[in-house]
C-alpha cells in the first residue's frame, strides 16, 4: 500500500493550498482517509477526515470554515483545500488511509504517506 500526497509549498498569508493523497495497492472503500498535521515541537493534530463509507466528513476545530476536505472514493485520492491560510497552519500535512472509529486519531489508522509540507509565510 502506498500513499503518495503531493501539493504543499509556500504560500503567503490569507493564501491557499490543495494538496492531494492518492492511495494504492488496496481499495479503501469501506474505511476513512484523513489528513494529519506536524509542526515542529508539536504533537500531531488531526485536521481532518473523509469515511468513504456514507461520506461523513470530520475536521478538527481549528480547521472547520477553512478547510475543506473532498474526494473521489473511486481513485482512492482525497484533497484538502485550505484558505485563508495563517503562520500557524506550517507544518508537515500527513495523509492517512484505512481508518475506523472515530477517524479523529492517529492510532486508527493503518496506513500512512510521506507528508508534504506547507510554509505560510507572514
């Protein structure tokens, strides 16, 4: 299984950002895809998910209004667009796939891509 998310870079503030996660090697259509944040120093903090499986959509708190998460369970590939960016939404993006429960933690999930990292420069 592979998760290859692509789409990060630098953006200046109130700017935007849609990286993408594509996964491959298995069909993920009775689980969730979610996307995950590092910053440096900093726990991992989720920011969202998607559960294929009736197409619930979750995002964490910070992220709600901002950040939109969509996708297409047929590619396996979920997207997160993120506006409005601030100096505190840098960090490492992670996207993950095959997730059960609540979708909200890292530990339920069981598959995991490179991340991808977002600059927001003030």
């Amino acid at each position: 299984v592979q998760l290859q998310a692509s789409g990060g870079g630098l953006v200046p503030v109130g700017g935007s950002l849609k990286p993408s996660c594509a996964a491959s090697g298995h069909t993920f259509s009775s689980y969730g895809m979610g996307w995950f944040r590092q910053a440096p120093g900093k726990e991992r903090e989720f920011v969202g998910a998607i559960n294929w499986r009736g197409g619930s959509i979750y995002y964490g708190n910070s992220m709600r209004g901002r950040f939109t998460i969509s996708g297409d369970n047929v590619l396996d590939t979920v997207y997160l667009q993120m506006n409005s960016l601030k100096p505190e939404d840098t960090a490492v993006y992670y996207c993950a796939a095959g997730g059960t429960g609540s979708f909200r933690f890292a530990s339920e999930y069981k598959y995991w891509g490179q991340g991808t990292l977002v600059t927001v420069s003030s």
